[in-house]
C-alpha cells in the first residue's frame, strides 16, 4: 500500500513537470500591454504612448524639429482604468475599417493596438470617435505621463509595419525586377531579437537600449542584403512582408 502510495505520488510530480514544460508562458504571465499613436493632420505632430496595466509608460513626442522620449511609471490605477476602456470599446473590438470621409478629416488620428481576449486588435481612427470615458482615461494617462522623466539614454526604437494591398504588389514588383525578393526565415530573424519583437507586434516601438542593439540591426540588414537604407528596409518573411524603421529616440 505504501509503495502504491508512493508510486503515485511520483506520478503526479513528473505529470504536473510534463505540464509546465509545454506551457510556454509557466514562468509567469505576461503584463497586458496597448500600445498607439495620436497623429495631428494639421500640426503633422507625432505622439506615441505605449501603457502596461502595471503603470510603465514609454511616450515619444515627434514635431517638425523636436523628438522626446519618457519612460517611467505612472499611477497603476489610472492605467488600470484605461485599460477597462480599451477593453469595453466597441470600435477596438470590432476593427471597424476606416471611413472613407477620413481622407478629409483634419483632426487627431488614433491608432491603437491592444490584447482583447488573448487576440490583438488593432484600429484606425479618429480620437474624438471614442466616447467621453474613454477620452478621459486617455487624457489622464497621457498627463501624468507628460511628468515622467526625458530619456537621454535610450539609442533608438525599431518598429515594423506588415505590408498589404498595393505597397505590397509593389515592393513585390520592385523586388521581383532587381532579384531581391529572398524571403527571411523566422529562425534567422530571431538572431536578432528586437526585429522578431518588432514583426510579431507590428507599430509598436520597440527599444535599442545601446549602440551595440542599432549596429546588430544594420549588420543583419547588410548580412541579408535586404533592400531599403539603413534606417528604413523591408522584410520579406514567412510571417509576411515588413517595412521597418529605426527612429531616433531624441532631436
């Protein structure tokens, strides 16, 4: 009896390590993350926030003549109430297309990206479309975020954009004529791992801490011949094709 008591007991121990060694987040959950750009047609003003449900915050303000990147944390409930906002809207969950009268729209553009449900939704559309609660915790966040901290450190950020439709067939086109269309296999681009972090959540910026982090992303796109400059390429992969770009942290 004691050595069936035993048995089992042993079983249950190598069942439940068989377990968390095919559960590939066991090491603990991911913070929810959105992440999103407010463009101004009228003033060509750029401002990106990226906001964690835990309060971390990275924010990249773009004029004509001025970058400025923060980073820090700010008050976790303010992000909390900005993510049941995120999480209750009909147009993030919907990803409702554009509107056709955008093309003569001249006020603030919101795109948006975040987790609802496990699934990443993503959103093109005008700021003053979301209602007042959503509005409001979107501008408390961004205020207090206006109070952290400048980054003078951080070297850049890397971001991807998955190409579609007609940019698509014409880098296709273009590709095709010149002999550069050599598509990129997951297992090369994880090499460099800001490139797979910026593929796999497309317009989010992603951080180069160092100088090292900048040339490691200019060697693989020299290694790999891909076309573009060294700042703007783009990445025929098994995971689609991407238009990526290195943008200055601070001007």
């Amino acid at each position: 009896m004691i050595k069936w008591m035993l048995l089992t007991a042993l079983l249950l121990i190598f069942a439940g390590q068989a377990a968390r060694a095919f559960r590939p987040y066991a090491k603990g959950a991911q913070v929810k993350t959105s992440w999103m750009t407010v463009s101004s047609v009228k003033t060509g003003q750029q401002y990106y926030m990226e906001v964690a449900e835990d309060g971390t915050v990275v924010t990249r303000t773009e004029t004509r003549n001025v970058i400025v990147t923060r980073r820090g944390k700010i008050p976790q409930q303010l992000a909390k109430d900005f993510f049941r906002e995120i999480e209750s809207s009909d147009i993030i969950a919907s990803q409702s297309t554009i509107d056709n009268k955008l093309v003569f729209y001249k006020g603030e553009i919101l795109n948006i990206s975040a987790y609802i449900s496990g699934e990443l939704k993503r959103i093109e559309t005008p700021l003053n479309n979301f209602g007042e609660a959503f509005s409001y915790a979107f501008g408390e966040v961004k205020k207090a975020s206006a109070k952290l901290p400048v980054d003078k450190k951080l070297k850049g950020f890397l971001t991807a954009e998955t190409l579609e439709g007609p940019e698509l067939q014409e880098f296709q086109h273009t590709a095709d004529k010149d002999g550069e269309s050599k598509i990129i296999e997951t297992y090369d681009i994880q090499k460099a791992a800001p490139l797979l972090s910026a593929i796999k959540q497309p317009s989010r910026l992603i951080p180069l801490e160092t100088a090292e982090q900048v040339k490691e992303i200019q060697d693989f796109i020299s290694s790999h011949q891909l076309s573009g400059l060294r700042k703007l390429f783009y990445l025929p992969s098994t995971r689609g094709t991407f238009k990526c770009q290195i943008l200055d942290a601070a001007k």
